[in-house]
C-alpha cells in the first residue's frame, strides 16, 4: 500500500498592523475665558507672532504692551461675553471646532489605526499639547488640516510654523502632511452654495443682494507676495458661477481690518454704509473664510455690521451661519483628509 503524505495547506503570511495616523483639525484661536485678563493672554500670543504683525520691531513692542494690552482686552471682552457659550464656559469657536472632530472621528472609524484630535494656533488647547497627546497614543504619522479656505502667511503658514517648532525638539518625529488650502475645491464650493440656497429659503424677506465678506489683510502683505487676495477672489467668483450671480448680486468685501495701514478693499463696513445710503434695503452677508462661526462672524459681522447697514437707512439683514459642524461642512473636511490621507489608510 503506497502511504499518502499528507501536505500542510500553506497560510498567507500575516499582514503587518497599520501605523498609528493622527489627524488634528487646527483653527485660529480664542481666549480661555472671556474676561479682560483671559483676552489679554491671547491678544499678546496672536500679535506677538511676526506673520501676523510682519514688524516687531521696538516700536510695536512699545505700542503693544503700553497701550493695546492695555484698553484693548476690556473692550474685546465685552464682545467675546455677547456670543460666550456660557454653557460649556467657551468661545463658539471652541465648541464648534471641537464638534468637528468629533464628528470627523466618527466619519472615519472605520479605520481604527486613525485618531482625530484638535487644537487652536492660539490659545488652549495648543499645538504642542496634541501633537504630544497624538505621539503617546503611537501615532507615527500626523496630517495637520489648517482650518482656512483660502491660504495666507498670517494664517496656514503660521500654523505649519508652530507645528514645526513642536517637531524641531523631537528626537524621534512622525512623518508629518499637510492639507493644502480649498478655497477653489469642488465640494466647498458647493456647500458654500447649498448653505446660502437654504438660509436665503428660510428668511422672511428676499435680500436685494449677498455680501461676501472675507478677513482682512494689509494691503502690504499681498504686494510682497501673499496669495490670500487671490484665493478670496477665486472662492468668490466659483461661488457666482455656482449661484448664477455676478458682481452685482454676489459682493467680494473684506473685514476686520486693525491699525492704520491700508487694507485690502473694499472695507466692508463701508460696504454696509455706502449700500444703505444708496437704497438697499434687504442683504445677507455670508463668510466663505471662515470654517466655523467665531467672534469675526456671530458679533462683527451679524450685530455691529447689522446695526451699521440699519442705521443708515437698511431694514432687513441676515448673517448667513459659517459651514461649521453641518453635514456639507463636514463632508468638505472629510473629502479633504481622506484625499489627503492617500496610502496612510
């Protein structure tokens, strides 16, 4: 009888455990608390940065801490203190940055090798503190996502400079990426529009025209290079072409401008005034630069921006709310890290 020998059925070999990835969602900041002495804390960590303020030389050395720091805070309290979440003790900004990672990791937990975390360029939590928490969980490779549409000095690469200062004090670093600006991207563009269609739908009234207001920048920054204006005007008129308006209907304004150099135009509280006393008397105003709602947007923009446009003669206005944690903006942060997170997941 001829013996059979039995043959062991071969086994794939085991696939090797996914690295750790962590994705922090970053914004631009808040006080801890919206008092004199929790926005002075801020106020001197956002205008000690040289991209924001390009000269820190001894003079705005002298006019920051002698005369900003301190009349400036009191005031900007009282405005934090008018939108507050008094709920949770924090800026909108907060809440709502939070929400969109937690709704990000929800989006995404069908990759268990990938952790979600936040942070704010400026205040708390910080750069430095997630990026720590990230490593201690194992994460050996980090995608940052800038939270601004539209890239500029004083925004997106600050960001990328505090995440490399975090990163030049480590030994052993995780490979990092960085999510490149949207502001021309295809599905922000129309959850820009989706968000505008449904706002104009549920108002009482029929704006005459939409403003979009986008933060200012010194005029100066944009001559020596900066591309901000650009992706402002290119975000604007993708926007127009997706709503079927020109620029009669569909305005470019910029806002928040800070000292006495010449930002970029047109302002847009002068915008509100000048629309006023020419007979316009229904608007909206949407901000297209901003990922989520903050103090730019719920205070300047819908109350002192309102009462300008009202006290000159307009009747109805209407601040349409920021993309923030709503499913088109939340799928417009999805698309955008999972095209960023090619062959790490």
């Amino acid at each position: 009888m001829t013996s059979v020998i039995p043959i062991e059925t071969a086994r794939p070999a085991a696939q090797p455990a996914l690295p750790r990835v962590g994705v922090l969602l970053i914004n631009l900041g808040t006080p801890d608390t919206a008092d004199a002495p929790g926005v002075r804390v801020y106020l001197k960590e956002f205008l000690s940065d040289a991209r924001v303020i390009e000269d820190q030389g001894l003079i705005w050395k002298a006019v920051l801490n002698g005369i900003i720091l301190r009349s400036r805070p009191r005031t900007k309290a009282l405005d934090y203190q008018k939108i507050w979440n008094t709920e949770r003790n924090e800026s909108p900004l907060k809440t709502i940055t939070r929400s969109q990672a937690d709704k990000l990791a929800a989006a995404l937990s069908d990759h268990a090798h990938v952790t979600v975390d936040w942070a704010m360029r400026y205040g708390n939590p910080s750069i430095k503190s997630r990026i720590d928490a990230l490593i201690a969980k194992g994460c050996e490779r980090i995608l940052t996502v800038p939270l601004y549409p539209q890239y500029s000095a004083s925004t997106s690469a600050t960001v990328c400079d505090e995440v490399f200062r975090v990163l030049a004090r480590l030994r052993n670093q995780p490979t990092l990426r960085v999510t490149p600006p949207y502001y021309e991207d295809t599905a922000y563009i129309e959850a820009l529009a989706t968000s505008i269609e449904t706002h104009l739908a549920s108002l009482p009234f029929v704006p005459e025209l939409i403003v979009a207001s986008f933060h200012g920048m010194p005029k100066s920054y944009v001559e020596k290079g900066d591309p901000y204006q650009q992706h402002c005007i290119a975000t604007t008129e993708a926007l127009r072409r997706r709503l079927g308006m020109d620029e009669t209907k569909l305005l470019l304004t910029f806002q928040s401008r800070f000292g006495n150099a010449e930002w970029l135009q047109p302002y847009t509280d002068k915008t509100m005034e000048r629309l006023a006393k020419e007979g316009v008397r229904r608007i909206a105003v949407v901000t297209p630069g901003f990922s989520a709602d903050c103090l730019e947007t719920l205070e300047e923009i819908a109350q002192e921006n309102a009462e300008i446009f009202k006290h000159n003669g307009g009747e109805a206005f209407s601040a349409i709310p920021c993309l923030n944690d709503s499913e088109p903006g939340m799928e417009v942060i999805r698309a955008l890290v999972l095209r960023e997170l090619q062959g790490w997941i």
